[in-house]
C-alpha cells in the first residue's frame, strides 16, 4: 500500500483503538501498534510519538494497568491490559461511535444522487 493511502486517526480515536486492541489480552506498545496497522490493512499506523503518551495517559486514568515482563523477543516490555474502569469505557466510545458512524452513514446516503 502506498504511503498516501494512510489515513491519520481522526481526533478522539486513539484511546478506543488502544482500548479495544487490549480487549482480547494485555500487550506491549509496540504489538498494539502492529495490530492496529494489521487489523487496518496499514490504513491507521500509530505513531511512537503517539501511542506511548497515550498509554500513560489511559494508564493515569485507571483504565488500564501495566506489568513489565519478557515479550516474545526475551526483552523486558510492559504490557498494558484493561481494568474494569478500561471495558466501561471501552464499550461506551463503542456505542458513541457507532451512533456516529450511523449517523454520518445517513448524510452521506442521503447526499446520493445529488449533483453539484
């Protein structure tokens, strides 16, 4: 895929890309980033300068929790998981997303057809 074909998150999507990413098991930083750019078909890449500041910010705010320990390549990572407070929060952006991806769904069938 060319490097054009990239979309930057729009804002606010981070933190439920992150959330959602750790829904299934906790993971370090750099296998969340990789699972986003995967799971997109590379169409949503986190950027380093992104992802680890909004980890401590998720991590600040309770809704997710951290142990160091060996990842796959025997290096010490910290791995990030969802606590209670995480899913909460995980499954209300889900729902406000939806509603919004409904939403937008509806404006743009509705603008079908019309010509400029």
């Amino acid at each position: 895929m060319m490097a054009d074909d990239r979309m930057a998150l729009p804002q606010g999507t981070l933190d439920l890309l992150i959330l959602r990413t750790l829904a299934l098991e906790a993971q370090h930083g750099w296998a969340i980033s990789e699972r986003v750019q995967q799971i997109s078909n590379a169409v949503l890449q986190i950027p380093q300068g992104s992802l680890y500041p909004a980890l401590h910010r998720l991590e600040d705010r309770g809704l997710l929790a951290a142990d160091w320990k060996a990842s796959e390549t025997g290096r010490d990572a910290k791995f990030y998981r969802l606590t209670r407070k995480g899913r909460a929060q995980l499954d209300a952006e889900t729902a406000s997303w939806r509603r919004l991806a409904e939403a937008v769904g509806l404006i743009l069938k509705m603008s079908e057809g019309v010509s400029e």
